[in-house]
C-alpha cells in the first residue's frame, strides 16, 4: 500500500473532525482551477476537472463556489496563475516521497517545504532522485466486512483492473489512469462501497515503519499536507496495523 493510502486510512481514524476546512477548500479551489485552465471547462471532457470538482462535492463546497473556480481557471474571471510542480526528498527511514504542489511563489513554497521535510527528519531532494520508484496508477481500496471477494475480483477483472490483492483488512484494485473511472463505476455499480479511490502515485515497493522513524513520519506527513501549497504527498512506507493504532490512538 502507498504510503498515502496508508495515510488516508490513519486520518479516517483520527476523524474529519480534525479537517481543516477552510484550508482543504483552498486546496479543493487551486486543483479546479489549474485543471480548467491545462484542460477546459467542459467536466465531460477533462478527467482532471471532473475529479476536482467531485473531491469538491464530497466535501460539501458550494456549488457557486465550484464554478467561479472553474471561470477563473478558463479565465472568464480574473484569477490567481498557479503552477503545477512536482518536488521530490527523503523521510524518516529513507522513505521516498513525492508531493504534487500547486503554488503562486515558487521561492516561498520550496522554502516552506524544505522547513517542514528538516523539522521532522527528513530532506528536499533533486528532481528525478525518486521519481523512479513510483508508478502512475489507479487505486481502489475497498473494506473487507461484508465483501464478496469472489464476486469484487469478476467485476474489477472484467471491467479492465490490473490487479485484486487482499490485505488485514481492505481490498486493493489497481488499473491503469486510463481505466480508473470505468473501474470505479462498475464497482459503485455493482454496490461494492469503497474507503479510498483515486488516481494515484504507486510505489514499486515499500519501506516498513516503526517505532521513532514511524512517528515522525506521520508528523511530516501532517506538517506537508498543512501547507497550503502541497496538494498531495506519495510515499513508499508502510505501518503494521498494531503500531498504526498506537500512533492514530
């Protein structure tokens, strides 16, 4: 499991209540906007933008709020010119780590980063130093109570996933980008309910964390995703499920 699934799932843990929504809207805003802008208005025909706008959704965003994003994003209003960038380092353990940035201040965010990746034990590398251990790739993780293994494999299989593996206690489903929204229909359809789904980046292999290393990783994890500039962050560290309810506890 990437580290940011892995994440995902401890955060469920720790409850929404800890979201910061204000800060999770601006992130939500900025991903609408540079998507309408790299691909158009149009939901139908940019996957981009049609997912930005139902991560909006289910965070409850106003509608209007939506659109005045998408129109500043094609420039039918004045807004605010994002770039899309990606940054790469080391965390606690030598784990590797990718995070998606959408910024206005290039300066100020790579300074603001490198903070954060320092305060907890770990490093901003050169472009392409880890890159290489991630691939690109559709993730579907799905709870395993009440699920019938047999019948999520034939539906995923035939509706073009790459792979079912089973964990402690989720269901994982990869597919290629390009299959991902024909996969996650047909599982909504054949009422499979699922934890997690997202295009993602998918690390080749995996570092186990414990102890020391395991806690500060998920505080620079935290710390990264409190930055208003850092859309995402994709690591390859897993946590046994013992010392992941220590540490969400």
């Amino acid at each position: 499991m990437s580290g940011h699934s892995k994440w995902s799932t401890i955060k469920r843990k720790k409850g929404a209540a800890d979201a910061k929504r204000g800060k999770l809207f601006t992130k939500v805003i900025k991903e609408i906007m540079v998507a309408a802008r790299t691909g158009g208005g149009d939901i139908n025909a940019n996957p981009r933008l049609r997912t930005a706008v139902l991560d909006a959704k289910a965070e409850n965003m106003p509608k209007d709020n939506i659109e005045r994003a998408i129109k500043k994003g094609t420039g039918e209003l004045e807004g605010t010119h994002y770039e899309d960038l990606i940054y790469e380092g080391y965390g606690p353990g030598g784990v590797a780590m990718m995070l998606e940035v959408l910024t206005d201040n290039k300066n100020r965010t790579v300074a603001d980063v490198r903070h954060v990746f320092s305060k907890h034990n770990g490093s901003l590398g050169e472009g392409g130093c880890v890159s290489w251990m991630f691939e690109k790739k559709g993730l579907i993780l799905i709870d395993k109570n009440g699920t019938d293994e047999d019948r999520l494999i034939e539906v995923a299989l035939d509706a073009g996933a790459l792979d079912v593996k089973e964990t402690s206690k989720e269901f994982e489903v990869t597919t290629n980008p390009a299959n991902f929204e024909g996969v996650k229909k047909a599982i909504e359809e054949a009422g499979f309910k699922f934890n997690y789904a997202e295009v993602t980046m998918v690390p080749q292999s995996t570092i186990l964390l414990t102890g020391k290393d395991a806690e500060q990783m998920l505080k620079l994890m935290e710390g990264l995703e409190d930055s208003d500039d850092v859309q995402k962050v994709y690591a390859n560290f897993d946590i046994a499920d013992e010392e992941m309810e220590r540490l969400s506890a």
